[in-house]
C-alpha cells in the first residue's frame, strides 16, 4: 500500500525543487554559451567591406575589426605581402576568406573562437616548380604533430602552440590534436593555456601527448583553500591536509565525510552505522572538547554548511531515527568535489573562530574554464553488496540454544505458564500454544502435554538453525548516476551537474532515493570584476524500519528500547530456533511484549518514511581595487526542510501489545494498558481498541551568511611578502521542529481517527507528550583579521585573530562577545640552500603556534 504512494509523492517533490533548478540551468546556461556559440558562427558572419590594393597582412586585420574576430596565422608567410582587392556588401566571412584565401593556397577553419590559416600542404607539394612553395619548403623546418590533455586525460581544444622567439603558432582543435610546421633553426616550442601552466620542450624530446597542469600546481606553490581566501602552501603557518577530488572519490561510498577516511593524518573516522544520512564520528587531532563533541566544522565553497538538526556525539550512536539527518553533507555530488582540505590546529583554523575547536573540512566544487568547449561527462557507478554470514560472529546455532533451553526448562525456568503468558516467549511460546489448542476435528490438541510429543513438536525448532542473514539482507546493487556540463566562453565559465542515487535497500526494511543537482555560473565582468552564482540541491526519500527513542537509565546506566526491530540487532539478538515460516509456508508468530511477533511482518507494518529537501543559493564577487588589493562579498542563504512519518499498522506488534489483556496476568502485567489513577482498583483495559499510530517529526532550518572582506598580497624586493585578509561576517540560523502522535489512526478504513482521550491521559499521567515544539535562533557577529609576512621564501610568521558576538554566549556584556587569537610561524627548510641539493626531500617545513580557542555557549534562544 505505501510504495505507490511513496512513489507520487518522491515524483511530486523531484518536479517542485528541481523546476526552479532546471530554470537556473537554462539561464546559465544560455548566457555561458552565448560566447561559445557565436565563436562557432564566426565564419557565417555577415561581413560589409571595401579593400583597395592593400598587403593581405592588413587585409587580414581589417576584416578582424569588421567582423570582430580573431586570426591566428604564421606571420612568415610569404603570401603576406601579396595585394588584394575586394568589395563586399554583407557576404558571410566564409566566402570573403575563399575570395582572399584560395588564391594564395592557404585554408582557413575554426578553433575555439579564432579562426585559424594554414597553408595548403597538398597544393604547396602539387606546385614544387612554384618560386612561393619552394620559398616555404626551403625556410620551415620539420612538421610537429601532438596533442595536448590535462592531468585527468581530457583534451584542451584551443590551447596555443608556438615556436619559440617566432610568431609562428596554432591552436589545438577540438580533440587537442595539432600540427605545427617549425621554422628554419628553432627547436623549441611553448605550449599555453588559460588556468594552465605554460609549459616548454624541445622538438626532439616532443612526446604524442602533451600534459599541462593547472595553475598554482607546482610542488612549493600549492595552492590551498580555508573557505575565507586562496593562498600559497608556502606561505601558509597552519596544519593542513589537501586531498583532491580524484583521490577522495571511494567507490561504493557515497557520503562524503566517510570518504576522508584514512586520507589525512590526525584525522579519525569511525563509522557507526551503513545507514546512509548517518554522519560517522569524526575526530581531527584527538578529542578537544570536554563536553566530548568532536565535530568538525564543514565548509562548502567558502559558506559554513549548518546542521539539520544539532546532534551531539553521544547520539550518534544512538540509534534514533535523528541521527539519520545527523549527517550535513549528505545531499552532496561526491562527482562535484575539486578538493577538500582539512584544516587542523588552531593556526588554520582561527579564522573560523570558536565555532572550529574541532578542526575544519573545507569543501570546493567544480566550475568550469574560460574558452572551454561544452564537456558533458557521464558517470555510473554500481555496487554489490553481499549478504552478510553468521561465520562472521560467534553466535550459537540452534542445535546449542536448544540444548540450553532444555537445560533451563529441566530446572524449572521455562515453565508452562511463563512462556504463555510471559512479557517475552520464543518456541517455547509456540510450543505453549500448541498444547493450549483444542482440535476439534481430532478431539484432542495440536500437541499432547507428554515429554515424548514436546520433544517431537521442538525437534523441528532444534533443526531449524535460521539463517536470518538471508532472511532480512538481500544482495543489492546500488547505482549512482552522475551527468555533468562544463565549459565557458571568452568572460564566462559554467558547470552544471545532476545527481541520481538509489538504493533498493541492504535489508528487506530499507530503501533510499537522492537526487542532486549543482549549478555554478561565474561571469568576468572586466578585468577587475567577476561575479559567481550558483546553487546546491538535493531532495531525499528514504525507507526504514520503525524504530522508538532510546531510552537511558540515569542511575544504572542502562540503556533500552521499546519495539526495536532493527534488521541488524534482530539477527545478533535473535534465536536461530525462530523460524519465519511454519511447514505450510505462512508466517510463524512468537511472543514478544505480550503480542504475537513476526519480523517479516512487522517490518512491513512498522516503518519509517524520511524526506529531506535542501536548497541553497550563494553569490560571490570579487573585485580588484587595485592589483595587490581585491574586495569579496560572499552571501549565501539555504532552507532545509526534513519530515519522519512512522507508521504503526493495526496489524504490528506494537498495536498487538496495546491490546493484549487475554488473561488475567496479561492484563496486569502489561505496561501498554491504561490504569485508571482515579480507581486502582479498577482493571487495567485498552485504550487503543481500533487504529494504529502515526508519529511525525518535523525539522526546518533557514540560514543566511553575509561576509565582506578585503585581502591584500604584495611582493617587495623579490623577498618581502606581505598578505592580509580583513572582514565581518553576518550569521543568522533558524531552526524550528516539531512532533506529534496520533494515535487510533485507521489505516484499512481510509485513515479515519478513532481516538481514545484515556489513551492521551496515559502519555501524559506518564510523564511524557503526545506532542512536542521547538525553537532555535542564533544569530552571531565576527570581526576578523589575519597578517602574515614571509622573508626570502623561508621565513613567515602569520598573527590571525577574530572578534565574535552571538546570542549562544547569553545576554551579559562580559561574556556576549569572545575573541580568539592565534600567533604562529614557519620555517621552509627546503628554501634552505643546503638543502636544495638534497634529492631524497622534497618539501620539509617546522611549524610552531601559540593561542587562544573557546567554544559557544549552549543557549539557542538568549
């Protein structure tokens, strides 16, 4: 009944938060494209000119400005000099060229927004005897073929190749292939590309494939990112671990934050629980925190990624239905990951302020490049998982459990009516009710109450020995689609990405679907100015089972659950006598809280539903007032919106409990009924005599950030660098939930309420609520600065500090705002001159910090 609904309702929710996404697609889109497109259509441009006995050198530079294109072309061509004439009145630049051109066996096509010439090597060889052909033949030298990719292989169209101390030069087409003809004497080329370093080599060292790396990539300028700006690795004091996105990706993982696992020294992951949305424990550098929470702070491009719901350490491990929300970058495309760097002491992380005692994960997305081609990139990954075995645990078969039950049975512990009528009853119960009911087609009962008919009815149970591995896990395959779109044109890049991920489940109870979507247009506006939109989505519908609060025993200790049915627990806790289907094939019921109990069945009437809906918009500006200052707005805001709807069928054993009272010492027994406080005397009776139940839990979060900051970088004497980075930031964050039971909600009569008021009295006489409303307002203001200088590339010392006020902190003025400090330095022994001819080191720096750290205080609503 609930999948054809769970279905609509995921449909309905895919159409409502991606429609807006998909406009924002097309817009940018269709404006990052713009340049493209018309760089594609250079050659159809209608093109009005008068030339009159000019070189084709100027020929060619008029018809640039006229049709607003440009040439690429080896300037010793000899044809240069030669004359031409032409008059046109709005003729496409095609034909303008083949009037020019074809006379003088030169050819012209079309790469990344310039319109390459080239000679006609068929012509040139066909026409030897000719004075121009042999002139070129005689002067240039061997023909250079390659082609040019990044670090992951993929082709660079439009990248420049040129002859060194020449003008002679070509572009790449659109698979990276060239062909350059080298001048008389010249051995060397250079080969260039915006975001890439330019890159040098000699033609006899010339290999098929070329690589550049990006900017910034060499060994001693790495360049890392803290959230707040971009620096060199050089000259950074702090503690910092970059992985790339590359060696982040896991396969078969699909949470981001179980990814960094052994990925970064000092950085601990312990994963405790598969359940996907669940956030592993986290711990970077050791425990720093007396309350024990260890929680990183995670930072997607720049902007703080806030909690759904604030969990604490402890309650990861829990096992509440929450903690399936605990995890705060789970709506994130692992495939959309540039890098994560991992910020750990306190010299990193300061400028994060109270807020990042526990270390820093910095997260940076994909955009796309300048003068790129459309790139559209397509990703399947598929993982099996297999079912789990009891070889795996030291559990006993049933041969050895029924051996202990019939030792317990011979010393009088699993009497008659014990196991009957007992709170918890497992084959003995069945064994029980056997002898209990009367045949009336035989005159006698399922089970004569003699020990050699006992031992025949449990020899069954003795041989049953249970796999419930197979039973409740099934092998699955999950399968995460990734389809991305990335390029840009000459003042604009784009990347776009869609996410799907489904999970039919590892158990029999779970089931999740993910979809994502990530939007990112960054518009270079003038050679001071760019501008940066983008946007993260995701949408979740997630499956599982049916599961009640933990609940912790103050003085003992001691921590229970009501109704747990947990796929996992139930196999570990569960006797392997239990069969989940008797000889006729129909399932097999025992005794557990005074109710009949099937697993199987229970987790088909007992079950969660969880949809989280998360959006977030950000825009970054950058502007440079001068070339070593430059002034950044960043501003994001985001809604997160979750809902758990957990569903009690009337056909559960939790409906079963609130209605057992068959006998006597059932009916006083059972916790589930109602006693009047009023008559005690009075027998306890049932309050939920038609429906089951419906919990719902809502969560909702609206955050908005707003930082300005100025950041300055100079150069004095080839020796002195000075960086500063000054700003404020604005935070505001949301977050309101709420609860409710429903109880005597009729699921097989169309969900009518039928509710009995004593069963309210019971919740609440009980110390409990059938409902339950909360609020959290923070808002908090930072003031923040960091200077830092660097002597001859060896020396740096670096002061960060950081100013904040937030409402957490309560309402004296002595204690409403917190600053945080750090002073810290760095000596880069590899600069050093004698270590520069040390080949076994690479890189080798001693680092030292001292300063100040604290953490917010608890309170959400001063």
């Amino acid at each position: 009944m609930k999948k054809p609904v769970v279905k609509q309702r995921l449909l309905h929710q895919i159409m409502k938060i991606t429609l807006f996404q998909f406009v924002l697609a097309l817009i940018f889109s269709s404006v990052t494209m713009a340049n493209n497109v018309n760089g594609q259509k250079k050659l159809d441009t209608k093109v009005t000119i008068t030339l009159e006995n000019l070189s084709l050198d100027n020929a060619l530079s008029k018809i640039e400005k006229s049709a607003h294109v440009k040439f690429s072309y080896n300037s010793r061509l000899p044809q240069l000099t030669q004359k031409v004439s032409i008059e046109a009145n709005q003729e496409t630049l095609s034909s303008i060229l083949s009037r020019i051109l074809v006379p003088f066996n030169i050819t012209f096509s079309e790469v990344s927004n310039q319109i390459v010439l080239q000679k006609n090597a068929v012509a040139s060889f066909s026409n030897a005897n000719n004075h121009d052909s042999l002139f070129e033949l005689l002067t240039f030298g061997p023909i250079i073929k390659g082609k040019v990719t990044d670090q992951t292989g993929s082709p660079l169209p439009g990248a420049t190749i040129m002859a060194k101390g020449t003008k002679t030069a070509v572009l790449t087409d659109f698979d990276g292939n060239f062909s350059i003809e080298m001048p008389a004497n010249v051995t060397r080329l250079v080969i260039s590309y915006v975001g890439m370093e330019t890159k040098e080599i000699g033609i006899e060292n010339t290999t098929p494939t070329i690589v550049l790396t990006e900017a910034g990539q060499d060994l001693k300028e790495v360049v890392i990112t803290t959230g707040y700006e971009k620096t060199s690795k050089r000259t950074f004091t702090g503690a910092i671990s970059k992985i790339s996105g590359a060696e982040l990706k896991v396969d078969g993982v699909v949470d981001v934050s179980r990814m960094i696992e052994g990925k970064a020294a000092g950085v601990t992951v312990q994963n405790v629980t598969g359940t996907f949305g669940t956030a592993p424990k986290i711990t970077v550098r050791g425990s720093s925190s007396i309350f024990g929470d260890t929680k990183p702070l995670w930072v997607i491009d720049g902007v703080v990624q806030e909690d759904i719901i604030n969990i604490t350490f402890a309650d990861l491990a829990s096992g509440n239905s929450e903690t399936l929300l605990s995890s705060s970058v789970a709506g994130l495309n692992a495939n959309d990951i540039q890098s994560v760097e991992i910020l750990k002491d306190a010299s990193a992380t300061s400028i994060y302020g109270s807020r990042s005692l526990n270390g820093v994960v910095v997260v940076t997305t994909k955009q796309g490049r300048r003068d790129s081609p459309l790139k559209v990139s397509y990703n399947l990954e598929q993982t099996v998982r297999s079912v789990p075995s009891y070889t795996q645990y030291d559990i006993l078969n049933s041969q050895e459990s029924m051996s202990i039950f019939k030792e317990m049975e011979s010393k009088g512990f699993l009497d008659l009516p014990s196991t009957v009528q007992g709170r918890y009853g497992g084959v003995y119960n069945i064994l029980g009710r056997a002898i209990n009911t009367y045949v009336p087609e035989t005159g006698g009962y399922l089970v004569n109450n003699d020990p050699v008919s006992r031992n025949n009815f449990l020899r069954k149970y003795e041989l049953a020995n249970t796999d419930w591995f197979n039973v409740l896990f099934r092998p699955s395959i999950t399968q995460n689609h990734s389809l991305s779109f990335s390029g840009g044109g000459k003042n604009n890049t784009f990347y776009a990405s869609l996410g799907y991920y489904t999970d039919p489940g590892w158990t029999i109870a779970d089931n999740v679907k993910q979809l994502s979507s990530n939007i990112k247009g960054t518009f270079y506006i003038n050679d001071r100015l760019n501008l940066t939109l983008s946007t993260l989505a995701s949408i979740r519908d997630q499956g599982a089972p049916g599961t009640y609060e933990s609940q912790k025993d103050q003085v003992f200790g001691k921590v229970t659950r009501d109704f747990d049915i947990n796929p996992f627990s139930y196999v570990l806790n569960t006797s392997r006598t239990l069969r989940p289907y008797d000889e006729n094939g129909n399932l097999e019921y025992y005794r557990n809280n005074w109710a009949p109990m099937n697993i199987i069945n229970e987790l088909k009437t007992n079950f969660l539903e969880i949809q989280v809906k998360d959006i977030r918009f950000q825009l970054d500006l950058d502007y440079k007032i001068t070339p070593h200052l430059t002034y950044n707005l960043t501003g994001s805001a985001r809604y997160a919106n979750t809902t758990r709807e957990h569903k009690i069928l009337e056909s559960s054993n939790v409906v079963g409990a609130y209605n057992a009272m068959e006998t006597t010492i059932v009916r006083d027994q059972n916790i589930f009924l109602y006693k009047d406080p009023n008559d005690l005397t009075a027998p306890a009776v049932s309050v939920l005599p038609n429906g089951g139940f419906l919990r719902k839990f809502t969560n909702d979060m609206t955050s908005y950030n707003i930082r300005n900051s100025f950041s300055y970088r100079n150069t004095f004497a080839d020796k002195h660098e000075l960086e500063g980075l000054f700003g404020t930031e604005l935070r505001s964050v949301d977050r309101n939930s709420d609860n409710f039971t429903a109880a005597g909600l009729q699921y097989d009569r169309g969900l009518t309420a039928f509710t009995d008021p004593r069963l309210i009295e019971k919740i609440i006489n009980e110390g409990n609520s059938y409902y339950g409303f909360n609020e959290e307002r923070e808002r908090t203001v930072g003031f923040f600065g960091k200077v830092g200088y660097t002597y001859d590339r060896r020396y740096t010392a670096s002061v960060t500090g950081r100013y904040d006020g937030s409402n957490r902190q309560g309402n004296s003025d002595s204690s409403r705002w917190l600053p945080t400090y750090t002073f810290s330095g760095k000596w880069n022994l590899s600069e050093e001159n004698f270590m520069k001819n040390v080949k076994t080191i690479n890189n080798l720096a001693l680092r030292g910090s001292y300063g100040l750290t604290a953490t917010a205080g608890p309170a959400t609503n001063s």
